[in-house]
C-alpha cells in the first residue's frame, strides 16, 4: 500500500510540473526595435529633420511620439516598443499640409519601415462628430475620473459629449471638460436620468482644429463602456490615456472611455 500511494504521489508531481509552464509561458511584451525613413510624396526626398512621427502598437497598447532626425539623415526614426511578434503596429508621420501612414505586424527588431508622407490633411470639410465607437469588450468597467489627450486629424465641431453604456447599466459622463494651455470649456452640469440622460451638453459649441493636441477630463457614473489601451485611433483622429482613477482610488494608465463628440 506504501509503495502505491508513493506511485500515485509521483505521477501528481509530474502532471504539475508539465502543467506549470503553461502559465509561465505566459506572453509578455518584450521591447522590440523598429526604424525607418519618412519620406515626402515623391517616395525619394526625405522630410526635414524634425517631422511628427507617432507608432503605435494597437495589441499591446504601447503608444510613442517622436520627431525624424536621428542619425545621418533629416528623415531617420527610430524607437522601442514594448509588443509581442504578430502585434498589430502603425506607423504615421505627418507635417502641416500632409502626412502618411504605415502598418505592419511586429516580427523581431524590423528595420527599413518606411514611411511616405502622401495623403492630404486639412483639406477636409469640417465634420460634427468625433466618434471612438463601442469596443469589442467594453468590460471590466467602473465609475471614475479619465484624464488624456485629443488629436483630431479633421476640423469638427461639438456641443455635446455622448457615452456608451455598457447594456443594462446608466453608465454616462457627469462632467467633462477639454482643453489647451491657452483655453478650455466645460459640460453645464449632468440633469440626472431624465430625457437623453446619456448626452452631456458644453457651455456653448465649439471647434477642435485639425492635427491640434487637446487634453481631457472626463468624470463618468456607473458603467461606461471602456476601451482597455493607451491609444486609440478613430477614423478622426487619436485619443490617448493618461490616467484613469476609478472611484475607489486605484489608477489605469490604460482606460479610454467610448464617446462620441458632436
């Protein structure tokens, strides 16, 4: 009986440790190199040193900014992301009258993702609606705080702020406010659950100028929907987080509520 007990305590030993990697193996993201050249619209001339660049890992989140010029040449990037290989990465860069627009799967450290600054910006007409859309999974959600930034690639003119709830909920914005370093406006006070309870009205309509940054606070109740990433494109622009704070105080660096500004 002795030695059958030890047998069968064996074989358990074993299972686990064939189980155990399969939670150590866990991905995690990894930095990964990728640089490039930004060229103008002829494919060959190189844009001045100092030309916007932002990439964007849409997987893992990951989102940085930066300017052309390191190295030799006026359009030379380069930069780390945090990902895993098969991501989702884009890659935009962008002047005052154009920019252009990259995206490939992340494999290793990736050299010679160039970039042509080909497609027109700013002669858009103005458009009335910034929209993030509702995500894939709205969930885990929580009442809170969101502070970020706002960069619309078109001009678009808003009075008011909409926010997706998550089904059977009240989730909505009690406050909200966007601004500059030279201005600002705010939503007039949340009038409860009455009428279009999900919109919230700013003091008076007002314009979001093309390729402009803009920063954000967004004070939401109940159960808003949550895109869960750092950045997020729209089809008018990006919005990123800064820090959420929920209402019991713990801090995201990766929540951007689903509005659509109009």
């Amino acid at each position: 009986m002795y030695k059958k007990k030890q047998k069968i305590g064996s074989t358990i030993v074993v299972a686990a440790l064939l189980i155990m990697p399969l939670t150590v193996c866990a991905a995690v993201p990894m930095p990964h190199g990728i640089k490039g050249i930004v060229y103008m619209s002829d494919g060959v001339t190189e844009v001045p040193a100092g030309t916007n660049f932002s990439v964007n890992d849409t997987t893992s989140g990951f989102f940085i900014e930066g300017t052309a010029g390191a190295g030799p040449h006026s359009g030379w990037y380069s930069v780390s992301i945090n990902g895993n290989e098969g991501d989702t990465v884009i890659i935009r860069a962008w002047n005052t009258t154009h920019y252009g627009e990259r995206t490939v799967i992340l494999v290793e450290d990736m050299t010679g993702i160039d970039v042509i600054i080909n497609r027109t910006l700013g002669l858009e007409p103005t458009v009335n609606v910034f929209d993030t859309g509702a995500p894939d999974n709205p969930y885990p959600s929580i009442a809170g705080t969101h502070n970020g930034t706002l960069k619309p690639n078109v001009t678009i003119n808003v009075t008011t702020l909409y926010t997706y709830q998550c089904a059977g909920t009240g989730g909505h914005t009690e406050y909200a406010k966007i601004y500059n370093d030279s201005w600002n406006i705010e939503t007039l006070p949340w009038t409860g659950y009455n009428g279009d309870w999900y919109n919230i009205t700013f003091n008076e309509t007002f314009t979001l100028l093309a390729n402009e940054t803009y920063y954000y606070t967004i004070r939401t109740g109940s159960y808003p929907q949550i895109h869960h990433t750092k950045a997020l494109l729209t089809t008018n622009g990006w919005l990123n987080c800064t820090e959420f704070t929920d209402v019991n105080g713990k801090v995201y660096k990766d929540w951007i509520p689903a509005i659509k500004l109009e």
